[in-house]
C-alpha cells in the first residue's frame, strides 16, 4: 500500500513540475515576443523616419563608397535600407506568431506588460545598432556632421530610457500566467 501512494504522490509531482514547467516556458514565450515586436516596431521607427523621412542617412552612408548623393550610392543604400526593413519585420513577425501561439495556449498578461516587454525591445535595438553600426562599425551615424557624436549618444541614451522604462513598465503589469488579461 505505501508503494501505491508514493507512485500516486510521484505522478501528482511530476504532473505539477510538468505544469510550472509549461507555465515557464508560456512565460518565456511571451518574453520573447514582446521583445521581438519591440525590436522591429524600433527598426520601423528608425527606417521610416530617420531613413525616410528626416532623409539623415541610409545603412551605409558613412562608409564613403556609397554615397546618397549619386545614384549608384542611393541605389546601394536603397537596396540595403530594403534588406534592414525585411529583418525588422521578420522580426516583428516573429514576435506576433510567439504572442499569439501563448495567447492560444491560454497564457494572459496585462496590457502594461506587453507595452514594456515592445519598449523594451525598442531600446534593445537602439542600443545593439547604435554601438555596432555608429561605433564600431561606423556604416552610418543618426546625422553625420559637425555635431554626429551628440546625435549618436542622444540615440543611445533614448534606447536606455526605453529600456529602463520598458522593464519598469513590464513589472509594473504585475506576474504573467493564466487568467483573463488585465488592462492596469
């Protein structure tokens, strides 16, 4: 009899680790997401308005073999502006898929979480193609010219605010798992 009940205590173990193993790995999912609908909703912005709009640069602008003011340069950078925006809405793609496939398994989180989790991800992306393609690289600066430095550290420091502010505003939407989704 006492073997029965600790086979019985097992299997009741086993299924609880396998549920908080499920509730982590929905938790991670929708992490993941909102992360990846940060970085590409950040690439819009960057693409959309730095590149088109403002006109302050393209992807590869400052590496002096393609400028934007011939049209072979233009034809490059244009080309290489086209494959930054793909990335950032595969990227952006991804991030809906991982949040519906949660969702879908009944994982809810509030608003406030998902709004910092996107923030988040922003920075991230302000932060990662900031220093590699600013700095290290050097393919492009925000606006290249006399003051190009304070122009790439503003960009910097916006990605960090995001960051910051974007992790502050996930926790300030409390615990993710099961349940119906809150708005505050």
């Amino acid at each position: 009899m006492a073997t029965a009940r600790t086979d019985s205590s097992l299997r009741g173990t086993r299924r609880g680790d396998a549920a908080k193993g499920d509730a982590r790995r929905l938790v991670r999912r929708f992490t993941v997401a909102g992360l990846l609908l940060g970085i590409g909703f950040g690439g819009f912005a960057d693409g959309i308005v730095l590149h088109q709009i403002l006109q302050w640069h393209h992807l590869l602008t400052s590496t002096g073999d393609h400028p934007a003011t011939t049209v072979a340069g233009l034809e490059t950078n244009t080309l290489w502006d086209g494959l930054f925006h793909a990335f950032t809405w595969l990227a952006a793609l991804s991030g809906l898929f991982l949040l519906w496939s949660a969702m879908r398994e009944g994982f809810r989180a509030s608003a406030w979480r998902l709004i910092g989790l996107i923030l988040a991800g922003w920075g991230s992306f302000n932060l990662i193609e900031g220093i590699v393609d600013h700095h290290i690289l050097t393919i492009h600066h925000v606006k290249a010219g006399e003051n190009q430095l304070a122009f790439d550290l503003g960009f910097l420091a916006l990605g960090a605010v995001l960051v910051g502010g974007g992790v502050l505003l996930a926790r300030r939407g409390g615990p993710a798992g099961e349940g119906p989704a809150q708005v505050s």
